[in-house]
C-alpha cells in the first residue's frame, strides 16, 4: 500500500513539475516577443484643428469601432476579463491626467493607430492596429483632431494582463492581434487616401475593419482570441448567407441589426457602431464583397 501510496506521489509530484516548467517556458518565450522594442520610421503628421474634421473625427472613432475598447468617453474600458485568458483594457485616451493625449503628439498617436507601436518603440498589447494599417493620414488626423477635442478624463489606465491560455495560443500562432506590431510593415510609407466613392477601392480600403473578426479572406469562423461565448462571425464571401442578399438588404441589416430573415445580428457583431456609416460607406463596401472568391466558411 505504502509502495503504491508513493509511486502515485512521485507521478503527481512529477507532473506537478511538468506544468510549472511549460508555464515558464510559456511566459519567457512569449515574454519575449511581447517585449521586443521597433525602430519608429515616423513620417510626421499634423491633425487638423477645424470643427467639420472633429466632427467627423467623432464619426470615425465610432463607425471604425475604436469606441469599443476606449469607451464612449474616451477613458478607456476593460473589454475582456476571463482570468486564465487574460485582462485587456483600452487605454484613456484623453487630454487628462494619465491620459495619452497629455503626452503623445500627432505623430504618435498616427504611430501608435496603425502601426501598434507606443512612443518608446514597445509594441502595444491587444490593440488590432492591423485593422487600421491602412488609414490615410486624412483619417487618422480627424480622429486625433477629436480625440484632442474631447472632455479630459483623469485615469491612469492599467496595464495590459495575458494569460497562460492567451499566451500559448500566441505562441501557436493562433492568437496573432496580441502583438499585431508584428504583422505590420514598418517601413511602408502612409497609405495614399483613397478616394471616397461608391466603388470597389473605397470599399477595400473600408473593408480591412472587418478582417480582425472575419478574417483577412472574409470568410468567418472563430474570432481570434474571442471568448468562448462569442459566435462565429458569418461568412462575408459570396458563399455565405449574403451570397443571396440584396444591396439593400445589406445596408439595412448594417443599419438595424435584423438580418432579411427577420434574425437579429449577435454580440460582437459592432453593428451599432457601423449604423454611423453613410451610404456611400455601405454601398462601396458590398460593392466590394461582391468581388471577393467564394470561399467555405471559416477558412479566413
Ligand atoms: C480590441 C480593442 C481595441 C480597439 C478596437 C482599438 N484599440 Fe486602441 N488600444 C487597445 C489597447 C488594449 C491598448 C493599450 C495597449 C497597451 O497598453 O499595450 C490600445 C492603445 C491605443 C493607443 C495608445 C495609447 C496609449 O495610452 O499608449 C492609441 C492612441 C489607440 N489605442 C487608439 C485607438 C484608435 C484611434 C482606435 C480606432 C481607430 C483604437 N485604438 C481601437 C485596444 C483597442
Ligand atoms: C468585432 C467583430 C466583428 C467585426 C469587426 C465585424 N463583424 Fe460582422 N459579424 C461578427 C459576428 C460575430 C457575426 C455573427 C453574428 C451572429 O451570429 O448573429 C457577424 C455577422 C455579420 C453579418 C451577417 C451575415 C450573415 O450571413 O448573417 C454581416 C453582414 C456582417 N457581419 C458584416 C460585417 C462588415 C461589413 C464588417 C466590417 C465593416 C463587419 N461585419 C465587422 C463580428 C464582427
């Protein structure tokens, strides 16, 4: 008995051992991708100043869904607490105290927006700047002008937490909007503003915001790094549902949240925050999906 009593003993105590070093070796490895510093190529951007672009500065904090992680007001929001994934908070992005706007100049923020980088070179955590990479300066600048603009929140906001689950999945490379500065080309030059329109170029340009949860294919599936309450995001591709949609039908869903068939679009499907998008918007960008391949749902 006491023989079999310590041979259990020792397989726990050896698995015990186990766990711990793969943790450690799961939070060095990807510690140190999560660490790495950048070189900043800064081509420097000054945000207007005018009324008309912070209006539309506003437009555009909320149609491209930045409102979601930095909150309504702009004092940043925790958007995912689950402890073994992790606790991720948009940051205050106001004029406050603790606030990035009482540091960053223009070029930073443009910097920090679509390249994921923060102005010490250090890669931001979480913040899906592969969705904003192709944002002209004109964009950029309207939504810095408003973010200039806003009512100063005093908030130091906390720092970024990942988890073991978040991490592994990171090293599996499943989990890549951690770090999205690594997917990003740094050398690039800024984005040429593509022209606004009801055409298929305009709708490319719109349509990267709808990659981070529909894949860069636009075909669905699992969200990366959502949790698990989270559905699936449709199929975008001429395969999906919306294959046999009409272009109205499209825009109203976009605009109401009830899909043709009478069914209501789920969490986090940011409908609300696209409702704000003006036809011309919602026209160029099923323009667009309409030329994108068919492609089986889930395949990214
Ligand atoms: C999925 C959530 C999410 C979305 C959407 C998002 N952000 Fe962020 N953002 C973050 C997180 C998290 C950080 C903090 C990263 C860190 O602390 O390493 C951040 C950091 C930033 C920073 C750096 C601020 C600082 O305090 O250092 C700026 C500027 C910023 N975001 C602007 C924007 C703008 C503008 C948009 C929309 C175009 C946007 N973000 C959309 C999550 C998000
Ligand atoms: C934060 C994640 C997220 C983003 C960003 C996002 N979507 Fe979605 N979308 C979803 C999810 C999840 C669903 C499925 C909702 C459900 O099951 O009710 C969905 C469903 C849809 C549907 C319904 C399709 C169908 O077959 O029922 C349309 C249309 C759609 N999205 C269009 C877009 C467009 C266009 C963009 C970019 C402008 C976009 N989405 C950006 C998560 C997202």
């Amino acid at each position: 008995m006491n023989k079999v009593l310590r041979k259990t003993g020792m397989v726990v105590a050896a698995l015990v051992v186990l766990i711990i070093l793969a943790l450690v070796v799961i939070y060095t490895l990807s510690t140190i991708r999560m660490n790495k510093k950048y070189d900043l190529v800064a081509s420097t951007i000054n945000a207007p100043k005018d009324q008309a672009s912070i209006t539309e500065g506003r437009r555009l904090y909320i149609s491209r869904g930045c409102v979601d992680c930095h909150g309504a007001d702009l004092s940043g929001q925790t958007f995912i607490n689950v402890p073994p994934i992790g606790k991720f908070t948009g940051t205050n992005l106001t004029s406050g105290k603790g606030g990035a706007a009482s540091t960053m100049s223009d070029t930073d923020f443009a910097f920090a927006i679509r390249h994921g980088i923060a102005p010490d070179g250090s890669a931001l955590i979480f913040m899906p700047a592969t969705d904003f990479q192709g944002m002209s300066d004109e964009d950029v600048g309207k939504i810095i002008a408003y973010i200039r603009r806003v009512k100063p929140v005093n908030e130091t906001s906390p720092a970024q937490h990942a988890g073991p689950i978040t991490r592994l999945l990171f090293l599996a490379g499943k989990m890549p909007l951690l770090v999205s500065a690594e997917l990003i080309n740094h050398q690039a030059k800024s984005p040429a503003q593509v022209e606004v329109g009801e055409t298929v170029e305009y709708g490319r340009y719109l349509a990267i915001g709808c990659t981070g949860c529909h894949g860069p294919g636009f075909s669905g599936g699992t969200i990366p790094g959502g949790p698990p309450d989270w559905p699936h995001a449709k199929n975008l591709t001429p395969a999906g549902d919306l294959g046999k949609w009409s272009q109205a039908e499209f825009i109203k869903t976009m605009r109401t949240g009830v899909r043709p068939d009478d069914s209501t679009l789920k969490p986090p499907m940011p409908w609300k925050n696209f409702s704000l998008m003006t036809d011309v918007e919602l026209k160029a960008i099923w323009m667009f999906l309409k030329t994108i391949p068919a492609k089986e749902t889930g395949n990214r």
